[in-house]
C-alpha cells in the first residue's frame, strides 16, 4: 500500500489544522504570509498553489470562527481562485455579497470567477441570467426602506391633517405624493422578504466537478435530462434532498437531479 498520497494530503493540509490554536490576529498574518508567498511565486504554479491553499484554508478558519465581512470573503474567494478551487471561491464571492451588496470589488472579483467556468459552446444551459439592474444603482438595506417608508407615511398623515385645516391643494398633493411613497417603499420591502426567504429556504449551490449530468431522478438509473452536462462553477438553487442527491434549479430554470457531493451548497 503506497502512503504518498496521503502524506502528501496531509502536508497540504497541516498549516491551516494548526491554526485551532491560534489567536485571530495570528491567523490572519499566517493567512497574509501565505498569500504573499504565492504571489511571489506565482510564475510557478506548482510551488504557489499549496500556498494559496493554505491561505484559503487560515481564512476559512477565521470564517468558522464567526468572523463575516467584506473583506474576508473577498481574500477567501482570491485565494479558492489561485488556489485553482473555482466553485469555492465564487461561493466565497456571493458569500460576501450577501453582507455587502454594493462592494464593487466583490461584484468585480465574481465576474472575472464566472469567466473561467467552462460553459457549453452552443446554448445558455448553465449560464447565470444577465441581470437589468444598473450597475450604479445601489442596493438599499432594508433598514433604510423601513425608516424612510416611515417618514413618509408620518410626513403624509401630518400633511393630510394640515390639510383639512388650511384647505390648500399643494399641501394636498404633497401629503398623496407622500403616502403614495410610503407604499411603494413598503412593496419594495415585501418583495425583499420575500427574496430573502427564497433565499434561505433554496439555498445557493454551486457545481464543485466537471462533467456533472442532470438526471431526471434521484439515482443514476434515471436518464439525463439534458445531454449537455455542466462544469465546476456553475451556480443554481437547491429545492429538494433525496438519498443523497440533490434536486436544483440552474439560473435558466434548467431542472435536474446531482449527486450531493458534486455540489457546495451555501450552508452556514
């Protein structure tokens, strides 16, 4: 029986087990170092790769520890990439995303992630919808919405009441104007409930292998149902679980059945 394997494995590995007993600031200067360490050597894939996964796997401590920011899942999306673990490293970016929605080097850093997954050459199976939202266009909080469907709710019911006693018709059309925001803004936050729950009840999931067919059941008795299989980095939502195998939804609302560990999901 040969060990090289695994004692190879476990040499990959060994850094970041250490880090168990580590203070936080400590594990982020071995995280830094590593990754410094594979920048410098990284006209040398081979020797800069075992560094950037490293440094993965000191960031995905401080992950495990709670730590959650920006700025963590960006380092631990770069390092998945150079690290060559595509799906690992966009879920790190929609990780962070989901934090800080507007952070524009998150948003950057994704879809250069999404330009090294292996599409099919003809048709969009797989492919992720191309969104209409402007990219200037901010994400607003759904704290914001609250606070300012409330003032406008509060500033037209006052509007309203002064209106009745003063009788004038801007003050009026101010006062609807006002309402009328308020319930848009309070649509808006409904539908964001809404999107938040879809979110958490079908979570993200991302292809972790190439070559990966959707199948029409649970088993691989069950015929693909599509001929085209998908590759490593391709995104889509889980809807069921079944023995082992997972039922998802692609971003073109392609259905299908995978083998759970030919999967991340975006679990907490």
């Amino acid at each position: 029986m040969s060990y090289a394997p695994i004692l190879i494995t476990l040499l990959l590995h060994a850094e970041p087990v250490l880090a168990a007993g580590l203070l936080d600031s400590e594990v982020l200067e071995r995280a830094e170092a590593e990754f410094e360490e594979g920048v410098r050597l990284r006209q040398a894939r081979d020797q800069a790769q075992p560094h950037f996964r490293n440094a993965a796997g000191y960031f995905e401590e401080l992950r495990q520890r709670g730590l959650a920011n920006a700025a963590l899942y960006r380092n631990l999306g770069n390092a998945y990439l150079l690290a060559g673990d595509l799906p690992g490293a966009i879920l790190a970016y929609h990780r962070g995303l989901r934090l800080a929605p507007n952070d524009a080097g998150l948003r950057e850093s994704l879809a250069e992630a999404r330009e090294h997954v292996v599409y099919p050459a003809s048709g969009d199976l797989g492919r992720p919808r191309s969104t209409e939202r402007p990219p200037w266009l901010p994400h607003v909080g759904s704290g914001w919405l609250m606070l300012a469907a409330m003032v406008c709710y509060v500033l037209g019911c006052l509007g309203l009441t002064r209106w009745r006693m003063v009788l004038r018709e801007r003050l009026l059309f101010t006062s609807l104007t006002a309402l009328a925001l308020a319930g848009v803004l309070s649509v808006w936050l409904i539908l964001r409930a809404s999107e938040r729950r879809e979110s958490e009840t079908h979570p993200l999931v991302v292809i972790a292998r190439d070559g990966v067919l959707l199948r029409r059941g649970n088993s691989t008795t069950f015929p693909p149902r599509y001929d085209t299989p998908v590759n490593r980095g391709v995104e889509g939502r889980l809807l069921f679980e079944r023995g082992g195998w997972l039922q998802i939804e692609l971003s073109g609302s392609e259905l299908g059945w995978v083998p759970r560990d030919a999967v991340f999901v975006d679990a907490p």
